[in-house]
C-alpha cells in the first residue's frame, strides 16, 4: 500500500523516530502503525510514546463517586472542536449523562445510550445536539469501578480522568495517598497494577521485542530468552503501578508509598480516560 507523508508524520510524532526510518518501518509494516513501532524498537530506535493517546478529539471527562466511596464512574464526551468542549452547555450535558447513569445504575455506554431523555432517549438527544451544534458529539468512554475506597482526579484541562481503587484502608484517611496514587496514573499511564495484570499478549510481544534487540547487539542465541526475561522486569518495574517509582519521592516504589501511609493498603483496581 502507498505510505503518504501524513503517516510518516504521524509515525514519528509517536515515536520521535527519524523520518525515513519511520518510512521504512511503515512500509515493512503494510502501514500498520503498532506493527511499525514494534519494528522500529526491535531495531533499536527510541520510542518515546508507543502506548500514547491518539489525538483525535475534543471534549471533557467527569466523574461521580458514590456517598458511601466504594463505586466510582468516568465518562467522556468528545466532540470535533475545542470551541465546542469549552462551551457551557457542552459541559453540562456532559454532567447531565453521568448523573443519570448514577441515578440508573448504568453498566455501560450502551445502557446509557438507551435511557430516556425528556421525551426521546439519550441517543436521540445527542443527534439532536449534533444537528444543533454542528458537530460529532458521542460518549466515547464510559468505566465503573468498585472497590473499599474510590478515589477520583481530574486534570486540570479536564480532559483526563483516573480514578482509583483502594482496598486495606483499615479504617484510615486515604483520601490524599489516593490523589497522590491517581495523579500518578494520570502522569505514567501503567498499563496495570501489577505484572499479573498484564495482558499475556503484551508481555510476549515485550519478550519479542527484547531478544530482537539483543540479537542485533551480537548477544549469542543461547543468551537472548534470558536477557530479554531481564528486560521484562524492566518493564514491569517501569509500566506496571505498583511497580514504579512513585513521581513525588522517587526512593519509593508505589507499593511502598502505600503501606507507609497504612499498612497493607494497595491498589485493586484502576481506570484512566484520555482525550486527545
């Protein structure tokens, strides 16, 4: 297939590659993009950004915890335009949606979708809004979480949302070490809260990636699943929450922190929510 300067733009913008390395990537890939990462970081190449949030759309992200802190809801809304997420009523039909699938216990997009609104459902609101606006309007996530103690954080620009589940609070004041955690989550993007949470595809498409990159240092064959083993704990250590180094005292892994403010308190459970 024809590889056009906008993909190879795009491609080294997520990876901070060079260009024609970027190209040839992309051409060995058939234009797959996460098969062209992999390829450039087989060969060596620094990618600063291969699990980055595509840039894509506009909108807000809200949040509601329930009374009792044990449920936690994100939701996104996205529209085509900045202009647009920073309208008023925009905002507030964001929150209108999230209130509603509190007050109807909503498991899912979907569930939302089909609730009614005044006399038409959700769905048909938002064609409504999209006619009345001028552009794509659409919930384009929408997670729940539950867990001992639920702790939300929104980023200032109100386009990203995390929230966090604790659990072994043992009856302490966890609320600020949960801002701490979720601010964390909104800084590193952990892929999970522990290695154990990792998906099975990731980790061998990690083991891959590591014996590709010591082969092509001369490393002997009989060398590479051992070194490529070291290289995944390397990257439990630096993609997995528990694991990392906690942002505001680096001397500390996350687990750490945690059982320093009260024994045995840890993560079960998280959701983060990016647009753009």
């Amino acid at each position: 297939m024809a590889i056009t300067a906008q993909d190879v733009n795009k491609l080294r913008q997520m990876t901070g590659a060079g260009m024609m390395d970027c190209k040839k990537a992309l051409t060995e890939a058939e234009g797959d993009f996460e098969k062209a990462v992999d390829i450039l970081r087989k060969k060596g190449q620094k990618v600063s950004a291969s699990r980055a949030d595509r840039e894509t759309k506009e909108g807000v992200v809200v949040t509601r915890v329930a009374e009792n802190g044990a449920k936690g809801i994100l939701l996104s809304l996205t529209c085509e335009t900045d202009f647009v997420a920073k309208n008023e009523e925009f905002g507030a039909f964001a929150n209108t949606l999230i209130d509603m699938a509190v007050a109807n216990n909503a498991s899912s997009k979907e569930d939302i979708l089909a609730l009614p609104f005044e006399n038409i459902t959700v769905a048909e609101k938002i064609v409504e809004m999209t006619g009345k606006i001028g552009e794509k309007i659409e919930i384009s996530h929408y997670e729940v979480i539950s867990a001992e103690k639920v702790v939300p954080y929104i980023h200032s620009n109100g386009k990203l949302g995390v929230l966090v589940g604790l659990v072994n609070a043992s009856g302490a004041d966890v609320e600020d070490a949960g801002k701490d955690v979720a601010m964390q989550i909104a800084a590193m993007n952990p892929v999970a809260v522990d290695k154990d949470g990792v998906d099975a595809s990731m980790i061998e498409r990690e083991i891959e990636i590591g014996k590709e990159q010591a082969r092509a240092e001369g490393k002997p064959e009989e060398m590479l699943e051992k070194i490529a083993m070291g290289k995944l704990q390397k990257f439990y250590k630096e993609n997995t929450l528990l694991s990392q180094q906690f942002v505001k005292d680096n001397s500390k892994s996350i687990a750490q922190y945690l059982d320093g403010v009260s024994k045995g308190l840890t993560v079960n459970t998280f959701k983060r929510i990016s647009i753009g």
